[in-house]
C-alpha cells in the first residue's frame, strides 16, 4: 500500500469499527427492550426494523451525495449522523416512548448508511483493482473488532445492570412501579450510547482535518436511472444484490440455559458470553480467509463456506442444548467473509459507478430489517409441530440465505474461473 494511503486506510478501517460497535451493541437490544417496555419479541424486533430500516432508505441518496461531493463528504455526513441519533437517546429517555427510541435508531442508522457506502468502495479504490477484494477484506477484519467491544458493552454495562426482574415478574407490577423500574433502566441503557456518540464526535474531526485521497471523486456527474439501469444489467452484481441477504442468538441461548434451571437475566448474560465468543471466531476467521484469498478464488472460497453454514444450522435447528449454541458459534465463523467477498464480487470492474453499486448492496442490508419479525414472529409461538422449539425452528430462514449465499459464489466461480 502506498504510503499515502496509509493514514486515510487507517481511519477509513477504524469506522468498520464504529459502525460494528452499533451493530451489536443493538442486537441485544431486542430482548432488553421487550422486558423494559413488557412487549413481546415481535414488537422489540422492531428495533431491528428501525435499525435497518435506515440503511435501505438511505443507500442511494448517500451514494448521489457521495457522487456529488466525495467519499470523504460521504464519510463525514455518516459520522454526523451516527453521532446525532446516538445523542438523541437522552432526549428519547426524558420521553419514555419506544417510539422516540426507533426514531434516534433510525437517524443513527442513516449515518451507518452514509458510512457503508462510502467506506466499502473507497477503500476498494484505495490501491491496484487486483488486490481490492483482499483489501476490503482486510478492513473488513476490524469490524467484528468493533462488534466485540459492543457486545462487551452490551453485557457489561446493559444487561448485567438493568434490573434483575424477570418479564413475567414485570408484568405484575402496577404502573407506577412499572414507569420507576422502566425509567431506572432506560438510565443504564442510554449511557453506553451517549458515550459512544462522543467518541463518534471526536472522529468526525480528525477526518475532517486530514487529506483524504480523491480517488474515485472525478466524476460528478449524476444521471441516477441511467447509471441504475447500467449497473443492474452487470450479473455478478445483480445476483450479489440477492445475496447480500443474527439478532436471536441472546433468545436461543437463554431458552436452552434456562432449561438447565438458570434464572432470566443470568441465562441471558451467558448467552451474551457465547455471542462474544461467537464474534471472536468470525475475526479469526476473517482473517484466515483473507489468507486462503491468496491461493483460493474469492467466489469458490464462499461457496465452501455457505456450505459449511448450512450444515451448523442445521445444527442449531436439530439440537436442544448446548451442542445448538455451539453450532451457532460455527455458523459466526462461516459467515466472516461473505459480505466483503459479496461486495468485491460484485462491484468488480464497476468503476466510478461503484458510488451506486455499493448503495445497492447496502440497501440489501434490509434483509436485516426483514428477516428479525419474520423470525420473531416464529419465535413468539413458543412451539410448532406439536412440541418442537419455535426458536429452534427459526433459524430455518438464516438457511435459506445461506443457500442462496452458496449458489451465488458456485455460479460466480463457475462463469469466471471454468
């Protein structure tokens, strides 16, 4: 890597992090929101939907802004973003709504919209087209760093202090005990936030006074439908748009430990536990993976993947303890490259229309917005078949994307290489 790109590589990877941490610092949310405001998983998934909502909706006028200004504008207008809805949960909290909550995670999300499209293809700009899927792929290696540390925050600093009380506990209590333990843990649920949106602050000023590379800026010009109709007619990156489609990891741990006669919230700081484990698998393996790059094609090495995905979920489909959990963790490795290798894929020889290629990616995102409902709502019947887990039964879904995963990179690796 030239020496100029070193600093911009730096920070450009560095918000892989930042945008990591809000990802899995939000996914237990889920399950502590249910209990907060007594809803059921479906409608605490809806922070999910909110959450990804805003990287559907955002894509692709973050890609016209980035077209129109740079991805350095891009990456600046994302930091502002995150920031201001990561602030606006003190405000959400001195209102005690849920829905003032899905509103400052829409905002944030907005911001991680604005900073996908703009850090993926700029760091694929960011040196030689031949090594540009083992460059993202490489970046990509800090975002689980980041997930970590959201997890960690998560179950240190969330889960561990709200309050011990059980949802079947919380449903008893009159409403003015429910509105004192409601607003006693939306203070611990908001802080981890507020300090993040700080953080996030201090970086929109250090990018904002250092020189950026320009590369991939010289166009822009914008003919939105044109460039849409042209990008789309490209298969790799259509196909890739399909399969660029795991939130319930805290549910499935918690039924299975408090089935070996834990309570409640101690089930569900385990659970967090083999999440964090989860995490640290997929940055080993991600780095792995960007090793075998040098020897193994791209789209073969995530077909061998989706395969070995599939397999451990149907793992944590079969089994009832621990042995489920365990699959789980496996599956988190397998999924380590897919999307870096995806998104190399398909915006391959794209050019200066890899603006609008990487809004159409992120867009796919809202599969991540899609799918949580559908799995909650599978989740909430408690069983199906007669006695079989609901939660179980679930994960049936992650496999559909996984082979619909494996069939793109066979057919991809197919086309190019044979």
């Amino acid at each position: 890597m030239k020496k100029s790109y070193l600093i911009p590589f730096i920070l450009v990877t560095f918000c892989f992090a930042l945008w990591g941490f809000a990802n899995d610092i939000t996914n237990p949310m889920v399950k502590a929101f249910s209990k907060i405001f007594r809803m059921s998983v479906t409608d605490g998934s809806l922070v999910q939907v909110a959450f990804y909502g805003g990287y559907f909706c955002m894509a692709f006028p973050a890609a016209i802004f980035i077209r129109k200004y740079s991805y350095k504008a891009g990456v600046l207008m994302g930091l502002g973003l995150y920031a201001a809805g990561a602030l606006l949960f003190f405000p959400s909290k001195s209102i005690g709504l849920y829905g003032c909550f899905l509103i400052a995670y829409f905002i944030m999300t907005c911001g991680l919209s604005f900073l996908e499209t703009s850090c993926n293809p700029y760091i694929l700009a960011m040196g030689p087209e031949e090594t540009a899927t083992r460059r993202l792929n490489l970046a990509q290696c800090f975002n689980p760093c980041g997930s970590i540390i959201g997890m960690f925050v998560a179950m240190n600093f969330i889960q561990a202090k709200l309050n011990p009380m059980s949802s079947d506990e919380r449903a008893l209590l009159s409403d003015a005990e429910f509105e004192a333990l409601k607003n006693a843990d939306l203070d611990v649920l908001i802080s981890p936030y507020l300090a993040i949106g700080a953080v996030i602050v201090l970086m929109f000023f250090i990018i904002l006074f250092t020189n950026m590379p320009k590369n991939g800026d010289k166009n822009h010009d914008i003919h939105f439908l044109v460039t849409i109709r042209r990008i789309f007619k490209l298969r790799y990156y259509s196909e890739g748009v399909i399969a660029m489609c795991w939130t319930f990891i805290i549910q499935y741990g918690t039924r299975i430990f408090m089935a070996e006669g834990m309570g409640e919230q101690e089930a569900e700081v385990l659970s967090q536990q083999f999440n964090i484990y989860a995490m640290v698998f997929f940055i080993c393996s991600r780095f792995i993976a960007t090793f075998l790059m040098r020897y193994v094609k791209p789209a073969s090495l995530l077909a061998i993947f989706g395969v070995l995905a599939m397999v451990f979920t149907l793992g944590v489909i079969v089994f009832q303890n621990r042995m489920g959990i365990y699959s789980l963790v496996c599956v988190s490795g397998c999924m380590s490259l897919m999307f870096p290798t995806i998104y190399g894929i398909a915006l391959d020889g794209m050019g200066d229309d890899a603006k609008f290629g990487a809004a159409g990616l992120i867009m796919a995102i809202l599969g991540g917005s899609v799918l949580p409902p559908l799995q909650a709502m599978i989740i909430d019947q408690g069983t199906v078949f007669g006695s079989f887990p609901a939660t179980n039964a679930s994960f049936v879904l992650p496999f559909i994307c996984f082979l619909v995963v494996t069939v793109y990179g066979y057919r991809t690796h197919v086309v190019r290489h044979l």
